[in-house]
C-alpha cells in the first residue's frame, strides 16, 4: 500500500509531478521547536539514532504526511522509538497525556515549565 | 508573539505565525508528556531543552553567509571549503556536528540547487531550520525532474549555456551553495559582502544580490 507504480516508497518523491511550489511559510511554535530539540537531545545521548526517526516516519504513510504538520510526525515519530528503546512504557505515555489533558484546554495551560 | 510583526521575518527568516491559542492538539499533549518522561526518568532535564532551542535560534543564514564571504575573500579558505565543508566551517567556529558538509560552488556556466527529495536535510547547522517549501512536495518531487522550471518559480532564470546541478541529500550527507560573488564589488569588506548572502543563494533557489539593489 506504502509502495507505487515505479517501486519506490510514498516518501520517495524525487521526479513526481506535482503543483507549483508553495511560498508561504510559518516560523516554528514553541512546542514545534520543543520536539526538535527533544530529538536533537534523545538521538546525541543513544536513546534512538536518526535512522530509528527515519524508519519510523517513511512507515507512516502517505496520510500522515498529507494530514499531520512536519513536527506531528516528528513528535509521533520520537515516542515511537522512545518505546521500542524501552525508556517508558505505553502505560506510563497513557497516564501522562491523561494527566496533561486535566490540566487546561491551551497548550500553555497543560504545560507546567 | 508581538502583533505588529505582520510583514515583518523573525529571526530565523521566517514570517511570524499567528498566536497559538487554539485549543491543545493531540499531537502537542503527547510532546508535553514525552517531555515530561524524559525529564522523570533523567534522560534530559528543563534547562537542557531550553538550551538546545536556544541554540536552534540563534542558528541562521547569516551563520552560512559569513563562511561564504570568507570564501569569496580568502581563496586558500575556499579550497579548503570545497574539499571539506565540514571542517572549514568548524575553522570560522561553526560546528556542523557528524554529518557531511558539501559546499558546491556556483560559477558563470555552473548553477548548483539542493533538495531532499526523501524528507528535509538541510545544512541546518549553518541556515537554520529549512523553510516550509523546502520541505514541501513540490519542490521535493520536481527539482529533480524540472530544475530550471523550479527555479524560474523563485526568480531565477538561467540561460541555456548554464549547466544546472541537483544535488540530493540525505541524513549524513548536506549540500550548502556556495553562490557566485557578484560583480563590482571589489571594494567591499567581509562583513558588507557577507550582507549580500541570502538564504536561498546558499540553497540555490536565488543569487547573491547585487550591491546597488
């Protein structure tokens, strides 16, 4: 389903047509530059390696890429390589973001730093 | 986030966003969490992600504009640029980290343009985070296919005795353009032609500016 026509996998895309590229831009969140920073520091410390990020995100599919922003992949992404390292469970992931959701309706709400 | 930046760059040369005051995503619960358990089971601590951002932040395309006019004054230090982007860059202080570093070089009949057609490589380390286009479908699929119909979208037209080069990264591997100086500006320090370096001069999706424009 990951695969097209020419063999290649959907995050593949070097000599597709497509649209015109696009020029609007947006700088980057405070929770967008947090999840590049959490992986610029689990990856340097050999909690999971660059390539783990890759596997992981190329296994998304092409729906996460047209319906998830570049760091909602990358935050899914991270905690996916974070369980399979075994540096916290599922459970305790489950318990926190239950606990984070109590805390307010804003991001800076549910945020405590 | 100020309200009166509307058409105004933010420090990494991109436009301000609107305020985040939309309610909490999913996606940001689970970085709130994730970062939180990270903290709890000692992997990093508050203090260590703040200064990783900040380190993020201050990284911008001047970073990569200072090490090309230096290579554009210096022609001992644009060979060594060219034969190792990495360690030339270290020389000026800038520390590109584990990955390679390529400094492809733009001259009369050469034009060189970077793209990662598999996800967003960048030579982060000396421009900052890429741009949403560049992370964008389009010019991942195409810039290998059509270049000069991509560049001809940014502004830049080649003519036809102009050979273009695509140069595709990966994660180990970066590109970085080292753009062509432009003419009559013999008399110009480092620091004023370093002015003259944009951000997509050094992706290859524009040209150093002319110093009377």
């Amino acid at each position: 389903m990951n695969i097209k026509k020419n063999g290649h996998r959907w995050h593949d895309m070097g000599g597709q047509d497509a649209g015109a590229v696009p020029q609007n831009q947006h700088d980057f969140s405070l929770w967008e530059k947090r999840v590049d920073a959490l992986m610029i520091v689990a990856s340097s410390k050999g909690y999971f390696t660059v390539d783990g990020l890759r596997r992981s995100l190329e296994d998304m599919g092409e729906y996460a890429f047209e319906n998830m922003s570049y760091y909602e992949r990358w935050i899914a992404s991270i905690n996916q390589n974070l369980i399979e390292s075994g540096t916290y469970t599922l459970e305790e992931l489950g318990a926190k973001m239950a606990q984070v959701q109590k805390r307010g309706e804003t991001y800076g709400e549910a945020n405590l730093g | 986030m100020p309200h009166d930046h509307h058409d105004h760059l933010s420090p990494s040369g991109h436009p301000y966003r609107a305020d985040d005051d939309t309610p909490l995503s999913y996606w940001q619960t689970m970085e709130i969490a994730v970062r939180e358990l990270l903290v709890e089971k000692n992997v990093t601590t508050p203090e260590e992600i703040n200064a990783q951002i900040d380190k993020m932040d201050a990284r911008s395309p001047a970073i990569g504009a200072a090490v090309v006019a230096r290579a554009w004054v210096d022609p001992d230090f644009k060979q060594r640029l060219l034969k190792d982007g990495s360690a030339a860059s270290l020389e000026m202080g800038f520390d590109v980290g584990p990955m390679h570093l390529i400094a492809v070089e733009n001259t009369q009949d050469t034009h060189n343009i970077i793209v990662c057609t598999l996800c967003s490589c960048y030579p982060r380390n000396l421009l900052g985070l890429p741009p949403d286009w560049y992370k964008s479908r389009a010019y991942r699929s195409r810039t290998v296919k059509e270049p000069r119909k991509v560049l001809s979208e940014f502004g830049v037209t080649l003519g036809e005795n102009v050979t273009v080069r695509v140069h595709d990264s990966t994660a180990d591997m970066r590109y970085v353009v080292l753009p062509a100086r432009p003419k009559d500006t013999d008399g110009l320090s480092e620091a004023e032609l370093a002015s003259l370096v944009t951000r997509d001069s050094m992706i290859g999706t524009g040209v150093a500016r002319n110093p009377s424009t």
